[in-house]
C-alpha cells in the first residue's frame, strides 16, 4: 500500500481504514451476544408536564417482555450532567422535554420491546411548556426546574471590556444587527448504542459509542449509586459524534438494564427518530451586535447580547455559552465595549456540545456584523479585517493576552494574495443569465482544550511487547478524526518504527488512562504532547538497557532502528524483541503526564465564568472565501468555489488535516443553507434524514485548504487543533457572500431560498 | 405466529439456504442472523444509504427489503468483496489510499454504491460520480475525498485496459 509514511507531516493511510473498508471494523453496533436482552426506552413526548405515575401493567403481559424500569428502581442520585448534575436517567418528578426518558423495558426481542414500550402509559398532567428564550426569561414564566435560584437561567454573566458602553459615544461609524441561529441536530451516522453485562465479579461492562468513557464511568456511578471502579467502559471505533456523544446517552440506561438482566448481556440501539427526539442538538441562538469604529476602520468598540436556549439540562450549556462569549469579538484588536450571556431553559429538545461550540454562532454575527461595518466605512472588507487582526502580544477582545502562535494576519494575506481573491470581480461579472453571483469571505478563531479551571491533561501509555512492537494505550476516543493515525506516526518517528510496528489500544477505562474527552479540539495537541514525553523515556530507557546488556558505557551511542537498536560506532544490533525478553512487564511500560498550559489572565473576577472555560490559551485561525450563485428564480443558493487558508499549527498528517477541513466545512454548509432541526411548541417536528436534511455528494463544492503550517511551540511537532476550525466558516462566508449578490444581509439561518427571493425582490421594488 | 419460509441465495459467492420470517428485513437478516455486520444500518427508512448492498450487481437498501425477496438472486455484501479480485479491490484500497474514509460508518455503503457506479459506467465524470453517491449520507463530510478516490480507480481502470 502506498501512504505508509510514519514521518510527521507525510500521508499515513488510517489504519482503521483498511477495517472499514472490508466491513471488518467493530463498531458498538456490532456486537450480538448470544443470550442477548434488548432494552429500550419510553420517551416522555411531553414537552412539560408533572409524572403521575407510569402504569406498567399492560407492558409486562406481552410475551418476551422481562422487566420494566422506573425511576423507583434507580439507586443513586439519579441525576447527570458534565457542570449542573440536573438530567434524570428516568424520570421521577416531571418531564421537561419530549425525549425524557420515562420508562427502560427489557425484552427478548427487539419486536417485544417495541410492543411493550407502546404498552407503557404514563399517566401526566401537562403544563404550559416554555419554548423560547424571550418567554422564558418573563417574571412570571412557567419555570422549567422549580428549584432553580435563576429562575429559567441557567448561566449568565457579563463582560466589561475597556470603558464599556461608554465607548459607543467615541465611535466614528456604528452598526447594529440581530442574528438568529438554528438548532442543528448531528445525525452521526452511527446512533446512540452499546451493550453491557454484569460479569461474574459483579462488576458493569459497558462497550459504547461515547466520547467520554472516563467521564461518563463517574456520571453513570453517582446516578445510580454505583462505586466507579465497578464500572468499566470500552469503546471500539465510533460511526461520528461530533459533539453529540460528549456525555451520557445510553450509558447509564444499559448500567441500569444490566443491573435488571439477571446477568444477560443486554445491548441497546436507538433508532433515527428516537436519536433525533433524545440527543443533544446545537444551541439555537439570539445574538445582538453593536459593532463601533473610528472613521480610518479602527475597531474602537462592540456591545453583545448573546441568548442560547439549551433546553430543560445543563449538558454542556454553559461551557458553550462561555466559549461563545470569550469568541464575540472575532479574531480582533477591540479595545472596549460589553459582552452579555445567558443560557436559558426551555423545554425545547437539550442543547450541548457541537464541534464550533458555540463559536460557530458568535462568529455567524461577528463577520456579519464586519461586513456591514465595511460598507458602511466605505472600506474593503478584507482591509478592514486586516487592519485590526490579531496578533502575538494582542489582547483579543475578552482581554486576553496572546502569547501562543498567532496566524490571522498570514490566513488574510494569503488570502488575498489567492487567484480566488484576484479574479473576483471578473468572476461576479460573468454571472450567466437569471443568476446573480456573489464573493464571501470571514476570519475565524476557535480555542481548544477546556479552560482555566477544569484540569485539561492526557496520560499517555507505551509498551514494549513481547515481540518488540510498541502498544500505544489511548484513552482518548477516535470517532472518526482520526487521532489513532496520529499516535502511531508520533511513536513511529520518535522511536524510528514503522507503521506495522505499532499497535494501538482503544480506550478502555480498565486499560487505558484517563485523558479527558475527545473533544475541544484537543485530542493530538494534549494526549500528542503526553505521547512525545512517553516515547523520549522508553527510547532513554531502552538505550540505556541495551548499553549495560553491552557493558557500552555511552547510552548515547545507541539509536533506535527499525525493530531494533544499534550501537552507531560498530554497527552492532539488538532486536527489540531480545531486549523486551530481558525486562519484565513495569520495566517495559511508560507512563507520561502531559498538563496543558492555562491562561492566567484574569480576565473577569466571575468565578462562574471562569469555571466555564474563560479564557483560553491556545487559538487556531482561518480565513474563508466563497463563490455562490444565486438562482434569481429560485432562490436557491450554490457554492461554487470554497478556500479557506487556516493556521492550526504545523501539520501531522495532510490527508488527516484535509479532512477535519473539508468535513468541518460541508457541516458548516449544512447549518448554512439547509439544516433546521424544527419544533413546535416543544413537540419535534423533525423526525428522520429526509426532513432533516444534510449536505449530500451534491450540496458541497470541492474544498481548496491552504494549510499555513506556523509552527506552535507548545505544540506536539508544533502542531494545534483542527477539529472545529473549518465548522465556523460557512455560515458568516455565505451570508456575506449573499450580501455581496444582492445587497441584503440575511441574519437568520439556514438561509433558505424563500428568504433569497425575498431579497432579489425587494432590490426589484426599489 | 407465521410460518418461516425457506429461501435460498447465493450470498458473497456462497450458496446458502435459510428459514426466515416473511417480515424480516434484509438488514436484519445478514446483520443479526448471519453476522455480517459491515452492512450498517443507519436511518431504517431508505434515507442514507448505509445499508446498501448489491443485489443481482444492482445497488439495493438492505432496510427497505425483506429476506424473501433475496430467493434465487445473487447477493454481494461488503465483506464479500474481500473474496473477489479487479474492481472491488481497487475502490476499496482507493478509499484507504486517498482518504476517503473517516468515522467509517458510510463507507460499506459508500463502496457498494460505487461499484454499481463502475459497473454501468466504468468512466465516469465528476459530476456523474457525485450523482451516482448522492444517496449516501456522510456525516464525516468525506465527499470530496470520495470522489477523488473513485476518480482514481476509474483512471487505473482506464489505465490497464489500455495497456
């Protein structure tokens, strides 16, 4: 096979993908036990209303069905939730939104099971259920959680940057504007599954699609009551997640189903529609922008209203809202204005984690907003970025200081230097006729890792086995980004090995080490950090071995080759698999730590924000350009031509790096033009892919990627993240590039081609 | 309760019989009752494509079928195309070689449909390649690298028969 380079910064095929494409890959799917129980789950499809009581009777007379579960039968708290513990495994007082779980059914069959949660009646008195953000947030709304000291607010806070509003008087040119976001569901491909058993120790298997089995192993045992180290979780290759499996989805359901099972192996599966109603989606948001400059374009001051409505739980709520408020300002120099937040419960389906996080609102509005200042300024919207970019020494809009690599201005001048940026003008001008054509751009930011507070580290695993291979033992998940590929090409050129070399183990909290969740963008920048460190000792280690087993004094005559180790000055060799006969098992285990490095700006006394991730340290940056082609009759929008030149460090692996791109960018296409998860009242209204719709084969340009490859000293190699990067683009990119066609800035998403219309004809009535 | 029926196929180049319920679905069938679980279901109801499987060298929904109508038709899985040699092998190492792969979870599907793309227009452009994938969902976004990777095994086939 050609690509098998273990250099950094050259192709490696994904191992993994070579299972994939014979079929021989396990996902949690995958497994059928034999003797196997099915569980399910009766959902609420109530938005708000008090549980009375879940009458069983009927379920349990239909042959095969062994066992339905309520909330009595749950031992512990009976509560998740990453921050605020306030999410029920089943419901016990009230259901606040339609995908609650209220009953768990055990059967023989998948077609008893669904016979007998049809069967289960939940017996309720319906409340008013508060759907938006603004009745939400009235006196005397309907509270989603009684006890709640915010009322329907679950966080908010505010930012003063500079002097504040004070500074809107000293502007030369302000624009104001409202945006609105859409809830995006994630429709990984694979839905929320796994399987567990009791075994004979009494301790609870789980083999799941989960981002986070370290995380989810504590959540699962304080819910149900649960000493973690009986818990132990393992996760084989994940069909997608991106965000959608940052926490709990049926882990703490199958725990409990396996408590039930009578020592069956139990397996859980939810469906599209059942995955669509239950899971978490991306925020919606309302965002408010006042953005200020001095008439020579010098950003001077922006005011921000932020409201995310994340439903009935926390989930990841608040992080989100605090990662979207420290990201309002853009990758700018803006020196006062005032950032407001709130995250609001509603009984609207629950708002989590979705790779951009949040970011991928603020950024919506940010560029937008840019581009309004452009025109009205009379400024080339690219100088204007330009002009007040980032860079190293900056403090970005929230106050923090930059002190880690810092690519915008080089992502801009690229840019604009591109033939796509050059030729823009004759390209508009040739629009056949009844299309209208029109260039986006927009310039991102977008911080990993977690923030001041949460400890954000990676313990990184490597064993020399018994045949001389290395095992690298990786307790962050790979759901498809491909982190697994990296590790292998960070072991396979530190110890000079190549790729059938290097095993890799998948995270198993009986067998990896905790390292936090694969998400944030951090996966190869913190656990990559901890794996350099590993492979620096056992290569230490192994040298030193090998030059007392020769009485050679000099370790350092010694080099690590190919499957063995040679002393450089006679050319002599040691197999590796001869050295790791002669080391017992601790002898041929390292482990090593890696922390990663935190803000210390204090950049608000807000204990509260500060908790929620604010600020960060490290920033990746792209620019973005996009042709489209409006159809003038009708409206539909096509995306000709997509760049984006991004700076997220010196890069590990090409094909790895194009695809986090190209990927981030179809998912940002998607919340751009066409994906809108809808409800009504708090009732789902999407159901299944062919009204939810994501971007097909047909829907998404060919991606050109500049990777500027600026090297990140803190970086493993010098690289940072790239996961979420390339989500942020689209929408900004597109809108402007409809404001470039038709002179309208459309500010709510997904743009859809009624709204397109909309505007080609109010040009028409002018 | 309804009788089973007996059918009988040719599955991933093998003959096989078996008893199955009149309502059960393909998917069911080769996932649960003969273990091959590279045929990933996704959406349940056509949508997606992540099932597909050939039937008669035809791109077919494995959920939108049932078992019996599988009787006396020639059935490939992905995990039957290990066994053969040309095409098949190409796409698949393609996919590896050019990065067309991510979560994965696509991919059997993605290939299958693919196939049947080779196998009524060996030279396929571009755009007839994005119309021929366009009833595969993925998720991941791998489109573009899907393309590239069935552009290059239309190249090579090209390529060899002119040799």
């Amino acid at each position: 096979m050609k690509f098998n380079s273990i250099n950094i910064g050259s192709i490696l095929c994904r191992p993994d993908a070579l299972l994939k494409v014979s079929g021989e890959a396990k996902f949690a799917v995958d497994y059928y036990e034999n003797n196997c129980v099915w569980a399910g789950v009766k959902r609420a499809l109530e938005p708000h209303a008090i549980l009375k009581n879940i009458d069983c009777v009927n379920a349990l007379k239909i042959p095969g069905v062994l066992k339905v579960l309520t909330h009595k039968d749950v031992q512990g708290t009976n509560r998740q939730g990453v921050i605020r513990k306030d999410q029920p495994v089943l419901v016990n007082d009230k259901i606040r939104h339609c995908g609650d779980a209220v009953a768990l059914v055990l059967a023989e069959t998948k077609s008893d099971l669904s016979l007998a949660i049809d069967a289960v009646q939940i017996e309720m008195e319906r409340l008013p259920a508060v759907t938006d953000i603004a009745t939400a947030l009235e006196t005397d709304s309907h509270l989603v959680h009684e006890h709640n000291e915010k009322s329907n607010i679950l966080l908010a806070g505010d930012i003063t940057v500079g002097k504040g509003l004070a500074a809107a008087n000293q502007c030369d040119v302000l624009v104001e504007a409202k945006f609105e976001t859409q809830r995006q569901e994630h429709a990984y491909m694979e839905t929320e599954n796994g399987w567990a058993w009791l075994d004979d120790e009494g301790r609870i298997n789980i083999v799941c699609s989960t981002q986070t089995p370290f995380r989810d192993r504590v959540e699962i045992a304080e819910a149900l009551g649960i000493d973690p180290k009986n818990i132990r979780i393992i996760v084989p290759y994940v069909g997608g997640a991106f965000g959608g499996k940052d926490g709990i989805t049926v882990q703490s359901l199958l725990a409990l189903a396996a408590q039930h099972s009578e020592g069956r192996p139990v397996k859980m599966w939810w469906n599209r529609e059942e995955s669509f109603l239950s899971s978490v989606k991306r925020h919606p948001s309302m965002m408010s922008y006042r953005l200020g400059a001095k008439l020579d374009g010098t950003l001077h001051f922006l005011d921000v209203d932020i409201s995310l409505d994340t439903g009935p739980y926390d989930h990841l709520g608040g992080v989100v809202l605090a990662l979207a408020m420290e990201h309002s300002g853009g990758p700018y120099r803006i020196p006062n204005g005032l950032i407001r937040g709130k995250c609001v419960y509603t009984n609207n389906p629950v708002g989590g984690a979705f790779r951009g996080f949040g970011v991928t609102q603020v950024t919506s509005a940010m560029e937008r907003a840019v581009d309004l200042l452009a025109e009205k300024l009379g400024m080339d919207r690219l100088e204007l970025r330009l002009q007040n970019a980032l860079k190293a020494g900056d403090r970005n809009f929230i106050g923090k200081t930059l002190i880690t690599s810092t690519g915008i201005i080089e992502c801009l001048e690229t840019l604009s230097r591109h033939k796509l940026w050059r030729r823009k003008l004759s390209w508009k001008c040739g629009a056949p006729i009844f299309k209208k054509r029109g260039i986006g751009i927009s310039a991102v930011m977008h911080a990993s890792g977690y923030g001041p507070v949460v400890p954000d580290y990676a313990n990184a695993k490597l064993e020399l086995t018994e045949n001389g291979k290395f095992r690298i033992y990786c307790g962050v998940v790979d759901m498809g980004q491909g982190n697994t590929t990296a590790n292998i090409q960070i072991i396979g050129s530190l110890l000079n090995q190549p790729v059938g070399r290097i095993e890799v183990i998948l995270p198993d909290t009986d067998k990896t080490l905790p390292s936090g969740s694969a998400s944030a963008s951090r996966c190869t920048y913190t656990f990559g950090n901890a794996l350099v460190s590993a492979a620096g000792i056992m290569r230490e280690r192994l040298c030193q071995k090998v030059a007392d087993l020769l009485m050679i004094k000099d370790s350092n005559e010694f080099s690590m080759v190919p499957e063995a180790i040679r002393h450089l000055p006679t050319n002599r060799e040691i197999r590796l698999e001869t050295i790791a006969r002669t080391m017992d098992l601790a002898e041929k285990v390292v482990i090593a730590h890696f922390r990663a490095p935190v803000a210390t700006d204090l950049v608000t006394n807000d204990q509260e924000m500060r908790l929620h991730g604010i600020p960060h340290n490290l920033f990746s940056y792209s620019a973005n350009l996009a042709y489209i082609e409006i159809d003038e009759i009708t409206g539909k929008v096509g995306v000709q031509k997509y760049l984006t030149v991004s700076d997220c460090g010196k890069v590990v692996n090409p094909q790895l790096y194009d695809q986090q791109i190209q990927g981030g960018i179809c998912q940002g296409l998607g919340l751009a033009l066409y994906e809108n998860f809808e409800t009504l009242d708090g009732y789902v209204l999407t159901k299944d892919l062919s009204t939810y719709l994501v971007p097909t084969s047909m829907d998404v340009p060919d991606v050109e990627s500049v990777a500027l490859g600026i090297h990140e000293p803190s970086g493993p190699f010098g690289s940072k993240g790239i996961g979420e990067i390339s989500t942020n683009g689209p929408l900004p990119t597109i809108a402007n590039a409809i404001f470039d066609a038709t002179g309208h800035m459309l500010k709510k998403s997904p743009i859809k081609p009624e709204a397109v219309l909309a505007a080609l004809e109010r040009n028409l009535s002018r | 309760m309804i009788a089973k029926v007996l059918i009988s196929f040719e599955l991933n180049s093998k003959k096989i019989e078996v008893e199955t319920e009149p309502d059960r679905r393909v998917i069911d069938l080769l996932r649960e009752d003969l273990g091959l679980t590279g045929v990933k279901e996704s959406c349940g109801r056509g949508d997606c494509g992540s099932c597909s499987i050939l039937v008669d060298g035809f791109v077919r929904l494995s959920c939108l079928m049932l078992a019996v109508q599988l009787h006396g038709r020639k059935i490939l899985t992905i995990e039957g195309l290990n066994e053969l040699e040309g095409v098949s092998i190409s796409v698949q190492d393609a996919f590896v070689e050019l990065g067309a792969v991510q979560c994965g979870f696509c991919t059997p599907g993605m290939i299958m449909s693919t196939i049947d793309l080779l196998n009524s227009n060996p030279k396929p452009s571009r755009n007839e390649i994005r119309e021929a994938i366009s009833g595969n969902i993925c998720r991941c976004g791998a489109y573009q690298k899907i393309l590239d990777a069935v552009e290059t095994v239309t190249e090579e086939l090209s390529e060899s028969k002119n040799v």
